[in-house]
C-alpha cells in the first residue's frame, strides 16, 4: 500500500482530523449544474427519517438568510456574496448541533460560463462538509436535463465544456477533500441507481461519524477473547509480509485503471481513520459486489504466501492453544481467499476492510488496539509479525516482535529509519526474519538480529503463554552425568578458595552452553573459514544486548565462567538491588542474574523486582549451581514472582536438602577463603 514517511502535513493532517470528528454529519451533494442534486435531494427526504436527517437546498438557506433573498444576493459584491455563503453553511452547522441531527446540502463548487471560473466554495464550507457526494453524471445527460430545465435559464454549454467544467470539479473537490480531512464520494451515471448508491455512502458515512472505528474493530476480535484454552496468537500483517505481493496493487492493476491509493496516502491524510474510509469508498466506486468478489478470486490467485508462513501457520493450525490473526490495512476479502487456498481458513482469521460491508478501517493504530486488546483482556502472548512504519505501533505493542525484510526493491524505504528510532528512543527489540532467505537484512544483526519463523526455538517459543502455567521456566541437569561430575569439586569440602571458584566457573559456562540456548535463543553471524570463504557461526541471542549480574559475592565465580560463553555481554557486580542501574538494563534484551546458592529466593527476589521495574518486557533469567527444590514450588514467594515477571530459571541442580550453610560452610566463604572470619 506505499511506503510510509512522516512529515509536518502528516502531523497537521493529524490534528485537522481530530477537530473533524468533533463536527456534525454534513454531507454536501454537489455536481454540475443540470445532473440532478434537487431531484436527488427530493428522492433522499422521502426515504431517511426525518427525525435523524435535515435537508437543505443551499441556495435555499441563502435566500432564507439575506435580505431581499437570492434577487438581492444576485446583485452584490464577490466578497459580500462570499460573506453570506459563509453565513448560510454555519448556519446549516449549527442547525445540526443543536439537533443533534445530519444534514444534506446541495451545493456549487463553481461557476464556468464560457469564458469565466468563478469558484464558489468557501473555507467555512471545507470545516464543515464531513462528506461531499458528487453527481457524476454524464455530460450529454446534463446538457439534456439543461435544456429542458423549465425553472431555470442555464447558458448554452458545448459537451466539452461540459466535460472539461466536470473533470475540473471533479479534481480540485478531491484534493480539497483529501487536504481538509473530507470524504469524497462519485455516483455513478444511471442506470445505476443514484438513490440506492447514495443511501449506502450516506449510511457510511454517517455510521462512521457516530460509531467510533475502535468499537467496531472490538467486536471483531470478540471470538478470540473467549477462547479460554488460547495461550498464544501471531498477529501478522498481510501485504508484503505474507507474501512479496501488495495485493491492493494487483487488484487495481486487474481493473486497468491504475492504482489511485498512492496519491491517497501521499496527501495530508497519509494512513489516517479518513483515508482508509475513503480508500473503502474507492473500491466501491470501482466494483459493485459481484465484480469485487472476482476481482478479489484473481489477485488472490496471483499471490503466493511464504513457505515459510505457510509451514508456522500449519503449526499453529496442528496445536489448540496458538492461534494466529491476520491484520491488514488492505483488502480482507483477498487474504481470506488466499489463506482458504492453503486450507487455513478454519483457523486463521483476517481483520481487514475495502467495503463498507466491512463495518470497519484498519489503520496503524487499530493494529496496536488489537494486539494489545489480545494481551491485556485475553491475557495471550503475542508475536507481531510486520515488514513497514504501519505495523511499528503493532510490533511495539507486542511481547515479541518481527520484522519481515524482503527484496530491496520491495520493501519500505523508510523503515530502517523508523525502525531504528524505535530500537533507540523506545525500547523496541525486534528480530528480522529474511523472506526469501538469500535477500540482504536490514541494519546490523547486532541491532536487527536474525531469527527463522520455522526454527526450533522460535516454534517452542509459542508454546510458553503469558498465562500463570507458563512461568517459571525452569531448565535443570540434576540427573545428567555432566552436573555429576561438576558438583562434585564443588560438594567436595577439601575445595576452597581457587579450586572453588574454579569449579564454579565451570559451571557457569555449562549452564550457559546448556541452558541459555533454549531459553534466549542462538543467533547466526558470518564468520571466516580458515580455508578463507565466509560461512555462518553461531552465538547466543542478543549477545552484545545481555547484562551479566553477579549477586556478591557467591555469584561472581559462576558468573565470570557464564561471561565466557557471551564475551560481549555487559557484566555487573550487585552487592544489593540498587547496584543495577537503568544504563544497565536501557536498550538490553536480557538480564541473567546469577547466584551459587538459592535457598528461598528471599535474597533473589528484590534483584528481580528492581529489574521489572526498570522494563516491563525484558528477559530475565536466574542461573545457580543449586536451587533448594522447595523454593520453586507452587505458592511460595520465589515461584509467584518468578511466575509474575516470568522469569526463566536454570540450575545445575535442583536440592531437597534444605541445609543453609553458615559460617565455615558458607560458600561464600569458602569461595574466597574467609572462613576464619565467619
């Protein structure tokens, strides 16, 4: 649907939007004159109520208001005329905020004898028009229904004229439209019916105007909030994400017209509530129902989702607690065909618009609303999944958020700017996933790291939910022949000082070669072969984006031999929780604080506390040498918080024995060998 940039228009497009949607439904018919507002008028009173709608001829409400009534108007100045054009449509909207009421209006955008423009309109008239109508009838019809006109006396106007008058109010009344926030709407020359067709725009518009997008878009995604067995949803984008296609693109390059949503969102209105609404009525001036729905068969026959979509989403399709749903500024109609060629439809909803039978637009800011809808309400794990700006608030709003990067000469251009704004100035901590595979990543994988939506530790990462049975996490080696043969030196009594700390820093990289990967994940970087060709090496996730905090003073060993295994992670001595500091957790993905001994966690928990504290989102994971396996059990203080931060914990080993050692048995002690000082 375009690439995306911010720009002083967009923010002032912003704040003219939000004053339009204080303002009253006033929907103005215009056209030529001679194509029928008056007869159009006339047919809309006998058939909307009365009691929700007025009805105003414009030239009506002038001679009402000035004095000596339209012979008198017909005599003054420009500027007083403008005066009381200006007049005649404030009073028109303050009419309809005291009744509470929308109004139609007829109206003239200009005059054109045969040499003369005179432009009609007026500022007061662009505040006001929430939606604009235009006859667009046909210019021999108009010079027809001219002549016969027996009320009127219209001049003699030639068909090109006529023609060029029209298309001239045709284009500015658009631009106009798009600049002040206003939808614009063509009915199309009978036989279609002008009535039928401006009933539907009229209901549209008013519907929007009343029943707020948000509440709409709520009811959508009422059946996910009642699935109680639902642990985790992947809420992806369509176009460009899904597949390398734009679907809107294909679908207007079936009808031959070309593709009128990039000039849409290239105007003041960029992605706005406005815009998507007015996108909707584009499609429904190009294609009546039928037409739209075979449209719709062919572009989704044209477009090919990832394989690698394909395999997640038959995953997901496989297991009852994940579920996935596609959001979509575009066409819903086409992404329902297409993910119902695969077999997905069962399982896979879309949210989407492109018809006022949609009863909704789905902007930038509806896609965050639904994800964080989902997490707050449904209490599910998210992963978004989008590849421009548009999905930036989705992606933020997320637990876990990817970016799609595809072929350069599809993808956002801006996206790398924004993305990295993001990364800095919000705490956003993305992965890419490359769609096809052999194309160049965005940014550095320092900052952009490089995931697979079919590997192994993402797909096991679906399973873990945001609900209570999901944390703690908690990996150990208690059985393992391994954790055997490293407790032993550090059981052993005879051991103490170096010999201690060295048998703790062993396993501190055991943990951290056995445990880390399943819980943070791996992450490939290219390397150079000795033979002197490139090839891909691997490393824990986030590496350089990963504080080590030593809890002091027993946790340093374990903790220098764990640093080992992510040489670029920042390493951190914590004597007490206020050690940790912001600029230790600001722009990181993960704090693993260590301990050799954790009893009952009452010493771990304020070091976990004052982590959360500082990000909501960032991983934590605790590493010990011995766990007591008390201290994990349901109901007690170390497994709620562990549970409520959703903490990872691995341990080499978990213990009944709920000995504390003091004094000559403390391993601090031992560790440094100041046992004659206990």
């Amino acid at each position: 649907m375009g690439d995306f940039e911010l720009c002083p228009d967009s923010i002032l497009s912003t704040e003219m939007i939000a004053q339009a949607s204080k303002r009253p439904s006033v929907i103005g018919l215009y056209g030529l004159p001679g194509s029928g507002k008056s007869f159009l008028l006339s047919e809309l009173k006998k058939q909307l109520s009365h009691s929700q709608f007025d009805f105003y001829e414009g030239s009506d409400m002038i001679s009402t208001i000035v004095p000596g009534g339209l012979v008198a108007f017909q005599r003054l100045e420009k500027e007083q005329k403008q005066h009381w054009r200006e007049q005649a449509i404030d009073r028109i909207a303050e009419t309809c905020r005291q009744s509470k009421k929308s109004a139609i209006v007829t109206g003239h955008f200009m005059f054109w004898s045969h040499e003369e423009q005179i432009r009609v309109y007026t500022p007061n008239d662009m505040s006001t028009y929430t939606h604009i109508l235009y006859l667009d009838t046909s210019v021999a019809r108009i010079a027809e229904q001219r002549q016969k006109d027996a009320k009127r006396r219209r001049p003699d106007l030639s068909a090109a004229h006529l023609e060029t008058w029209q298309q001239a109010e045709i284009s500015e009344l658009m631009s106009l439209c798009q600049k002040h926030g206003i939808l614009f709407s063509r009915l199309p020359e009978p036989p279609t019916n002008h009535l039928l067709a401006a009933m539907n725009y009229i209901r549209f518009s008013c519907r929007a105007a009343t029943i707020p997008n948000a509440s709409r878009v709520d009811a959508k995604i009422s059946g996910f909030l009642t699935k109680s067995d639902l642990r985790t949803a992947v809420v992806v984008d369509a176009d460009k994400t899904l597949s390398t296609d734009d679907t809107s693109v294909t679908f207007w390059e079936a009808i031959g017209t070309g593709c009128p949503l990039n000039g849409l969102f290239d105007s003041p209105l960029r992605y706005s509530e406005t815009a998507l609404l007015q996108a909707t009525l584009l499609y429904e001036e190009v294609a009546n129902e039928e037409d739209f729905e075979r449209i719709c068969t062919m572009a989704a026959s044209k477009t090919k989702i990832h394989p690698e979509f394909v395999s997640l989403f038959r995953f997901i399709q496989a297991h009852e607690h994940l579920s996935a749903l596609v959001v979509t500024c575009g066409i819903r109609r086409v992404w329902e065909k297409i993910l119902e060629t695969e077999g997905f439809s069962q399982k896979i909803q879309v949210i989407g618009g492109a018809r006022i039978s949609d009863d909704i637009v789905v902007t930038p800011d509806v896609k965050a609303r639904i994800v964080t809808k989902l997490r707050q309400e449904g209490h599910l794990r998210i992963v978004a999944i989008g590849d421009s700006p548009l999905d930036l608030p989705m992606l933020e709003a997320a637990d876990q958020a990817i970016v799609v990067t595809g072929p350069e000469r599809n993808r956002s251009r801006s996206m790398d700017r924004f993305l990295m704004e993001a990364i800095t100035t919000r705490g956003l901590k993305p992965r890419q996933c490359l769609l096809p595979g052999n194309v160049s990543p965005r940014l550095s994988d320092s900052v952009l790291p490089r995931m697979s939506l079919i590997g192994e530790s993402f797909l096991k990462s679906l399973h873990c939910g945001r609900n209570a049975s999901s944390y703690p996490r908690i990996w150990q080696a208690t059985d393992k022949s391994a954790a055997k043969l490293l407790m032993s030196p550090m059981r052993d009594a005879a051991n103490a000082g170096p010999t201690l700390r060295k048998a703790h820093g062993n396993v501190g990289l055991y943990l951290a070669w056995e445990f880390l990967p399943e819980i943070v994940g791996v992450e490939e970087y290219p390397t150079q072969h000795v033979q002197g060709h490139q090839v891909s090496g691997y490393r824990l996730q986030h590496e350089t984006q990963t504080t080590i905090v030593a809890l002091m003073r027993g946790g340093e060993p374990m903790a220098l031999g764990l640093s080992e295994a992510l040489p670029l992670a920042m390493f951190v001595h914590a004597s007490c929780p206020d050690d940790i500091k912001r600029e230790h957790v600001d722009n990181q993905r993960t704090v693993i604080l260590v301990d050799s001994v954790i009893s009952s966690g009452k010493t771990l928990i304020p070091f976990i506390n004052q982590v959360r504290s500082m990000d909501k989102d960032i991983c934590i994971v605790v590493t010990a040498g011995v766990v007591q396996d008390d201290a994990l059990s349901e109901g007690r203080e170390l497994s709620k918080v562990a549970e409520q931060h959703r903490v990872s914990i691995g341990a080499l080993r978990l213990s009944k024995n709920k000995f504390v050692g003091s004094k000559g048995t403390d391993t601090g002690h031992r560790l440094f060998n100041t046992t004659h000082m206990a």
